[in-house]
C-alpha cells in the first residue's frame, strides 16, 4: 500500500470493484492458499465483481488495513480513486475517497490513466461506453 492510503482502506469497505474474467484467472493461480472462485467473486447483472465478507473485501486486511493481494489487485483498485461516470462520459474521482488531492495532481497523469480506464471498460469488461 502506498503512503498515500496509508492507515486508510475506505475503498476496501462494501467494495463493489469490478473484476475482469482475465483477473479471475490470475488471482486463481497467483493467489498463495488455496483459493476458488466461489470465495471472492460475485456476479451481478453486467459482470463480475469483489465479493466482501464482513463488511470489506475479500482480501482486506482489517487489523493491519492493507490489502493482502497489493501485487496482484485487480486493475480497477489500481485506478482508483479515478472511475469513470457513464452519466457525464468522463472520469470522476471517487467522492468516497478521502483523500483524492492527493492523486492524479497533473492533468496528462489524469488524462492519461482516463484512456486506460475506458479502454480496461470496453476491452477486458465489454462494457459499453
Ligand atoms: S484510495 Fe482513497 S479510500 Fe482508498 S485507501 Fe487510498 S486514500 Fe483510502
Ligand atoms: S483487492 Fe485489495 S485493494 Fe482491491 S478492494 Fe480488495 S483489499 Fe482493497
């Protein structure tokens, strides 16, 4: 985890990330214990996403509030706090993230990491934009 979400981990709490079949694949097999997939996926109506248990993720860590797959996290808590609003056709931050200043402070990083949301959406969710 990165100073940046130091002591924090809101965004692991009632999680609803989304998860590419791709993803699925690799925790599957980079995931140390055993693990099916049953344990921490969840398919809603559009596609799959991070199943919690108690109240967070899956994979949180609660007493030490750090995520027990950091190298391995799905794209979509890589990008976070940045989302993309299919209302407004652009690319918010999280209003559940207390700390957004502190990510994504030039606009070619904002801009940049936008792309490749859109493109994670369509390419690897097939989500229509
Ligand atoms: S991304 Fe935001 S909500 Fe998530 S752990 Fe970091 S500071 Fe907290
Ligand atoms: S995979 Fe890790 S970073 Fe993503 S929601 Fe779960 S605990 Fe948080």
């Amino acid at each position: 985890m990165t100073e940046k979400c130091k002591d924090c981990g809101k965004c692991c709490l009632n999680t609803e990330m989304m998860l590419s079949k791709k993803e699925i694949i690799l925790l599957l097999k980079n995931y140390p214990q055993d693990l099916q997939e049953e344990d921490f996926v969840l398919k809603n109506n559009e596609y799959f996403q991070l199943k919690n248990v108690n109240g967070h993720c899956v994979f949180f860590d609660i007493s030490t509030k750090k995520c027990k797959i950091y190298s391995n996290r799905p794209q979509g808590c890589r990008f976070y706090p940045l989302t993309y609003d299919k209302d407004k056709k652009t690319c918010v931050f999280d209003e559940d993230c207390p700390r957004t200043h502190l990510f994504y402070q030039s606009h070619d990083e904002f801009e940049k990491t936008c792309e490749q949301i859109q493109k994670f959406l369509r390419e690897y969710l097939d989500i229509k934009l």
